[in-house]
C-alpha cells in the first residue's frame, strides 16, 4: 500500500492548513495511505517508510524556513548518504507574501527543496498548468499559496488555491501508487524491468 | 509500446555522442523503443508520440545553446499551450568545458531545461548518486559530461561516463514504462486511480 | 562619460516599451549616456563600448526568448572569452504573462540572464523592495512587468509598472557611474586601489 | 572607512579557514576594514555597521547549511523588511565535497544566499574567470572549494584556491570602497547621482 508523507514547517498557520490540503488530495487517491507532520516531529524511519514526500515551507527571503534546513541537513542527509530513496516520488508546495506580484522568490525557493529530493534521487513531480486554480495560485514547480493582499496584510489561504494543493497531492500519490506495488519501492527498479549490460569501463 | 525521443543540439559532436549513449542506455530497458534526434529535425508530432522527452544541451555561458531554446520556444511551447504533455516523463543531460572544476554553470542550465518540462507538466527524472561513475562525472540534475582537461583543451567523452550517461537513458525509460500502458499516457491518470471529489470554490 | 546600453527582445511590443522606459530612468541620472537596441541590431563594439548593460526579454516556458539566447552564444560569449566585460555592470527585466500568479517562470529567465552577467565578471544590481511600485510589479532580481489578466487576455504595461521600470534603469546608471571615470572601466580596478600581494601557489 | 563584514558557517573547519582567506584579501584593499565572524556570533548591529557582507557556507545536499539559512531569517529579515541593506555589497563563497565534479550543488546553494542579497536591494558582486586559480577552483557566481578527492576522502582547502579566495575578498571590498564614502552607505545614491523625476501614477 503506498504511502505519502506531507512535512510541513509553518510560522503562522498558513503551510499548516496548506499541508492539510495537500494531504487529503492524497488521501483521496484510492489505496494510498498519508500522514501529515510538522518538520520537527519527522524521523528519518518516518521518511523512510514512505513511498512519496511532500514537503511544504513558507518563503523566507527568497528561500525556505530555517527549519526546513535542518530537517534537510539533519534527518534527510543520512537518507542520502545510504542512497535509501533512490527512485521514490516527491513534490514540493509553498505559501508566502509574495511581495511584487512575481512570487516574492518562491521559484528558488521550491527549487531548493527539489534540489534535495534531486539529490536523493527522487523522482520529482510538478503542477501542471491545467490543474484547477492554476491560474490564480499556481507555479509550474509546485502549489504556491499567496496569503497576503497587494498590501501585504496576511490573509487566509484563498479558495481558489484549495482545488490546486489537492491536485498536486494527488498528482504526487499517483505517481508513487504507479511504482509501490515494487519490492524495492524505486520507480528505477533496475531488477526486473530491463536487460542493460554494461560494456564499457 | 514506450517511446522514448532523445533530442540535442552539438557544436564539436560531443553531446550527439552523448545523446547516441543515452538512447542506448533507454533501449536497454525492455520493451522501450527509442529515437535520437538533432534539434532541428524534431517536429512537435514527433515529441506528440513519445512518452518521455530527454534533453541534452552543450553548456554555453551557464545556460543551454540558443538552438535549444529555439526549440522550445517555437515546438515545445505549442505542446504547453494545449497541455499535451503533462504527466509524461523528461530528463536532461549537458556536455561543456567546466572550467573551474565547479561545472560551468551547467547546473543552472541543466535546470532551465527542466523548467520547460515542468511547465509542460512532465514528471522528471534526476540522477541518483548511486549510478555507476556519479562520483566522477555527475549532477544529481540529470548527467553531465566534462569534456575538457583542467586547461580547457577539447577531449573526447572520458570512458568513465558512459554508464552515467547510459543509466540516465535507461531510468528515464524505465520510468515512462510504468505508466506507458494508460490510455493517457500521464502517470497522473486521473480518471483510473481515485476518487477524488472537489468540495470548494 | 557613462555609457549604458539597453538591450531587448520583444514579441508584441511590451518588452521594447519596457525597455525605453528603463532607459528612460538611465538617462536621468546626469552625465549619463543611453543607447536602447532591439537585439538583432547590437554588436559586439555596442557592448564593448558601455560601461552597463542592462537586458531584457520576455519570458518564454520559464525562460528567456531564443533570440536572447542566441545574442549571448553569438555575440557576448567573445566578450566573455577575452574577460572583456570584468567589473562592469549589469542588470535584468521581463515582461510576461505571469500565468499562476506567482511569476510564471520569471525568477528562473531572469536568473539565466544574470548568470551570463555573471561569467562575465560583471557587478550585478538587483531591484530594492524600497522601489516605487515594487509591491505591484516587483522581483528582487529586476522589474518585471506582468502584461496580462488573470484570465491571460495580453494588456499593456500597466502604469504602476513605470516607476520600477525607471527606476531599475536609474539604479544600474548610478553603480556605472560610479567606477566609469577608471580608465579600465571595471569596478574592481586592481592597478589603484589595493596592495595586494600573492603570496602562494 | 569602508567596513567588510566575513560571515561564515564551518563543520569541519574548511569554510572557516575559506573565510579566513577572503578576509585576508579584503584586508589587502587600501583603506578597507575587515572582520571575519561564525555566523552564531554576528547581530544585526554588525551588519549594519558594514559596507560589504561576504556570506560562506559549506555545501550540504545543494544548499545551504541550516546555520546560514536561520542567520538569514533571524538576522537579515529585519534589515530587509527595513530596507537598510539597499545599495551595500555582497559576495558569497562555498567550499564542499563536490560529488561527481560537477560542483555537487554549489550553483543553487551559491544562487540561495545571492538571492537573500538581492531581497536585501545589494549590489552583487561574482567571480571573473580571470582571476588567478579560476580554471582549478572557481564558479561565475562566487569562490568555490573543493575539499575532498573524487573518492571523497576530506582534504584541505588546496593552495591553489588561495589566491582565488583572497581575490573575491577583494573584490568585494573593492566595490565596497567605491560607495563607502556616501553619507547613505548605497550605490544606489538618490540624494546626489540624478535629477530624477516621477512622471506618472
């Protein structure tokens, strides 16, 4: 049975409720079991024992939530070293001011959690621009919640942004279900779908 | 029966030579049938009937060559505006100088060809570290071959990436395996494998 | 005296009035002269005669125009081979439909521009929040101009746009104003302002 | 007196020895001020207080490590939501493993901390190519160490980064010497540069 986890960090509430979204997009997703945690609660047996990750971060300055970071450098690092996700599924979700109408730094943002996941060896899946919403909350990399108005006071999580974050956690779901029934959990599995000899070096 | 297309531009033969390397490494996997292609022969129907897409580029002042862009910008950016690609699967490969010992640049290169594939909704497909020959001449992005000595003098492909070249064709294949036999060829299909309801907006 | 030349490409108009705009803003800090070129037109003298450059373009599939690209392979990267441009300055814009809300790809095409800056050795200028007009039409790596409805129906520039356009223009005159009265036109004039003396390898 | 502030995170002492280094060679630039900082140690008030930020980071899975993102939203978001940093200097270094030799990652981590600068309205100053070890040693966007053999046993900064380091040091003081002498501290100068005027909204 594939399972997704969502890992969220939040600073006021905003990644949170986006990580819940995200995570009934999965939930619906027939056969797939999710869990959705705040990063701090994570353990690298948690991750490991998932098919898919979703991870979800306010944008700070262009870039993730510190926490987010450690949670990288501390728990996903030794995933890394083991080579341990090689050919799982991920994807990648965000909420900001968006300052300026372009996103406020949320495309390099976003890219440095899918530079993690490229790392691990993850198979990375983005938003596609017919997912509903997409016109109004959406990048291409991932969902992208706008939580504030053009003057910068916080908002809510729009409406129109919920339709988005459910299709791409269930995007995500999708692609890992594809591959999960595998016994080695990789979308790679080099044992039983090719016949490559190497004949070189 | 999975298509896979290989298509790439070259200035001195080496990134045709490491295109014909991927396409071998893709028709490794069983059952995958593959083509390589030079840029300017790629017509939009012949990206239409593959389900995966892999890009190589030689690295030209940190980004792609413009022949690369040509092609995106006049034959993938039809395929984007009808959505016609989403859920399919791409990866990258690059060729270039790497002066430095840093790589040249060709990561953020690397990455403005993926970002193409996911604004077309493509699943991607990185490199894991634990190929064979990552530690000398890999990107977690997708494969990079130097083909230049520390003074810039032109060499061939060294010997070294070749299985790093062909286990990059052979897992993007591998991929657009698992989900080639749906009638949408998307590893999102959204009509087989949920239940998904939209309660808002 | 300063010279700034304004560099673009433009598909129905908005990037070339984007462009007169910027150097409009150039123009008005004193001493200071401005050139604005379609690309197709600049040489390498035009470059090579200007103490910054500042570059523009649409953003197509979350990157920069062909033509843009080509400019760069054709006629920056001898610049580039001859360390011609060291320590002059640079600056970027865009316009574009901006689909999602969150910039369309805009942060990554501008990135690919100032990247080319970058191997250049050019000094680069970002664009301040404390911009008039930032909230509404800003990212921090340049103005970007969204010339679209949430609907995509094209609209001109709107006007709130102008300032940061001017703006931005002002900004990469002034760091060019700054070190333009060298005689090696570089910001980092290593004959008259330091002592530094190597002392390994 | 123009004022360099050198902020760096260390796990094994290699960044901390780097950033010894680039300090060294800012010190080198006539009339210039220098202190090099762990990042845990640097306040607001230290940033403030200086012309030229240089920021250097080891590289863990392609970004950042988590010390230099929290410094980045415990420290410079302040000064950034106060626009106090407009107009002042910045450069960024890295050192690393540099798995495949292809940099590893150090583009986006490099691109992480330049894009905090660039929300902070800095003058962003990178790395010409000829600068003296560049072709062993260096990437576009700042200096970069590799600190391992390609079998990724650690090993000391090499000497032939030396010169490199001290060069991006100076540089950026360099750069920092040509505004410091402003009562605003900014290249961007409003008060004296032009004879700007706001037309229109």
């Amino acid at each position: 049975m594939p399972q997704v986890i969502v890992v969220y960090e939040s600073n006021y509430g905003h990644t949170e409720r986006a990580a819940a979204v995200v995570a009934e997009g999965a939930e619906q997703v027939s056969g797939v079991s999710v869990r959705c945690r705040a990063v701090g609660q994570v353990t690298k047996d948690d991750v490991l024992d998932s098919n898919a990750l979703l991870l979800g971060t306010p944008v700070h300055m262009g870039s993730v939530h510190w926490g987010i970071k450690r949670f990288i450098d501390e728990v996903l690092s030794g995933l890394w070293s083991q080579d341990l996700m090689v050919g799982r599924v991920g994807g990648v979700f965000a909420t900001g001011g968006g300052l300026g109408g372009a996103g406020g730094g949320c495309e390099l943002a976003m890219l440095s959690m899918l530079s993690v996941m490229a790392e691990l060896g993850m198979v990375l899946v983005p938003l596609p621009k017919n997912s509903e919403g997409f016109a109004r909350g959406g990048l291409h990399w991932g969902a992208y919640v706008r939580c504030a108005t053009s003057a910068q006071a916080q908002t809510d999580i729009p409406d129109h942004c919920l339709p988005l974050l459910r299709e791409h956690g269930a995007n995500v779901a999708r692609v890992a279900a594809l591959s999960a029934s595998r016994p080695t959990r990789s979308a790679f599995d080099r044992t039983t779908t090719h016949t490559f000899t190497r004949r070189s070096t």
